[in-house]
C-alpha cells in the first residue's frame, strides 16, 4: 500500500474522503485530459515546487488504477497513458463539492469562488 492509504470494510470501493491529497492531486490533474507518467510528474513537481520521485508517483497510480479511479492504456511498449474514468470524475467532483460546501458559507465567499471560476 503506498501514501499510507487507509483499509476500509469493502477494500475494492474507495472514494475521495479515502485518498491521500497527492493521489487527488493526481486525479485533478487528470481531469484536465489523459496524461503519461512523465507529464503527471511535471505537473506535481509545478504544483510542489519540488521533486516528485518515481518510487511515490507510480504505485499511487497503480492504486488509482486499481480502485478504478484511473484507466491505463499503453501509448507505446514504453511508455503508459492515464485517464480518468467515470468513477474518478465523480471523485473529483465529490472532493470538490465538500471543499466548496465548506468554503463558501456566506456570499462573499461564494463571490470569491465564482470570480475563480470567471463569472
């Protein structure tokens, strides 16, 4: 198990309450389109401002994957592809959603999200 992932009654059924932050970064990162391992790395290293070795990045993937969260494809016999699935979406969308209901408890902080969001 990698990024001290948690054990639950139904180990095949995960949701976002049940991931790490950097395996719901990764889904995050997905969300904008289908990535390589390389480039999802880039994308954490962007956002830490710090390296992001191989030995974390690509079990927590490979948890992903197997939680259903993210689809692996082969480009080439080298290299792989990552996508969010339909499950991941809803994960995303589900972390999303609790963040906000949290955030925005008076219009002046639901102002400050729709100015995020370009309204």
């Amino acid at each position: 198990m990698s990024e001290a992932q948690s054990v639950t009654d139904d180990s095949t059924t995960r949701t976002a309450a049940d991931l790490t932050a950097f395996q719901q970064n990764i889904l995050a990162i997905l969300a904008e389109e289908p990535m390589y391992g390389l480039a999802i790395k880039r994308e954490l290293e962007s956002y830490y401002g710090s390296e992001v070795n191989h030995g974390r990045l690509y079990p927590n993937l490979d948890d992903l994957v197997e939680d259903g969260l993210v689809e692996k494809s082969e480009l080439d016999k080298r290299t792989n592809q990552y996508e969010l699935t339909e499950a991941g979406h809803d994960a995303v969308l589900g972390q999303l959603e609790w963040v906000l209901d949290r955030f925005a408890t008076d219009e002046e902080r639901a102002d400050e999200v729709r100015a995020l969001l370009g309204e």
